[in-house]
C-alpha cells in the first residue's frame, strides 16, 4: 500500500466469508449493494475470472439506465481475493474511464466475528488519488460496503 497512490478501507462483516463471496459474484444479489442507494444497480457482465467482465448500469429514477462502470476483472481467487481495473475494458480494450482510472483489490478473510473485508484501490498518480478522495471514496465505497454487509448479515448469524 502507498498512501501517495491508494486508498483504503477495512470492515468486519458480521457474516461468513462465503457469504460475502457470494455476494461479489452473484449478479441478482450484487446490484443489491454495488451503487449507493437509492440509486439503482443493474448488472449487464458479472464473469468472475481472470479476464472477465464487471460491466454495470446505474438508475437514479428506477426507469432510466445509464452506464456506471465496464471493467475487467485481472485476479480471482475463490473466496479470498477479486482485482478488477477499469483501465482495461470489458472487451480488453485500452480505457480512459472518467471520473478516475483505478485498480481496486478486495480481500477476504475469516474473523472471529464473521469476515475480515478490506478495500485497497490503486490510482496511477498522486493526482489521481487525490481527485478519487475529492469527489467522495470514503462516502461511495463506504456507503455499498455498508449496503453488502446489510445485505450478508441479513442472511442470519454466524
């Protein structure tokens, strides 16, 4: 992690490990927590693999859909890690995403309590990093971090 380049966030989600995978790679119960609420997530490519597509729509009225993010995911490993950017698009295809270029890395592990989820997203420049805090990371990723624990921890105890 370099705090000149990354952003980070850490929470222990009071739900199973598999649950919270789950949730990541799930289409229907994904775009239940992807896109702060209440605005709404659509999900056009969720292909959890190296190589795959995250491709998502957003709706701020219920009726119309816009685009919101179409990624790549470059590291997947079952119930422990996800790695997508959106520097390369779903085709494979160089990007130039707005409002930020990002690498985002999540990670999973048990914990007492349920799972230990952290967040650690990776910008190519300090101006990046700064512009992606400016406009609201800690609000957004916080915010469907705390939609998906909502949404795992509903499951039940552990």
């Amino acid at each position: 992690m370099n705090p000149d380049l990354d952003l980070t966030m850490a929470r222990v989600i009071r739900a199973p490990r598999t649950a919270v995978w789950s949730a990541w790679t799930d289409p229907s119960r994904f775009e239940k927590w992807w896109i702060p609420a209440p605005s709404l997530c659509r999900v056009d490519r969720l292909d959890v693999r190296p190589g795959g597509a995250l491709v998502t729509r957003l709706s701020d009225d219920g009726v119309e859909f816009v685009p919101h993010l179409d990624a790549c995911f470059l590291v997947v490993d079952d119930l422990e890690r996800i790695v997508f950017t959106n520097v390369i698009n779903s085709a494979w295809r160089p990007a130039n995403p707005t409002p930020v270029a990002m690498t985002a890395e999540i990670t999973m592990k048990d914990h007492p309590d349920g799972t230990d989820y952290r967040i650690i997203v990776r910008h190519g420049d300090p101006a990046a990093r700064d512009l992606h805090e400016k406009i609201g990371f800690a609000d957004g990723w916080g915010s469907v971090t705390e939609q998906l624990a909502g949404l795992t921890e509903s499951q039940g105890a552990l």
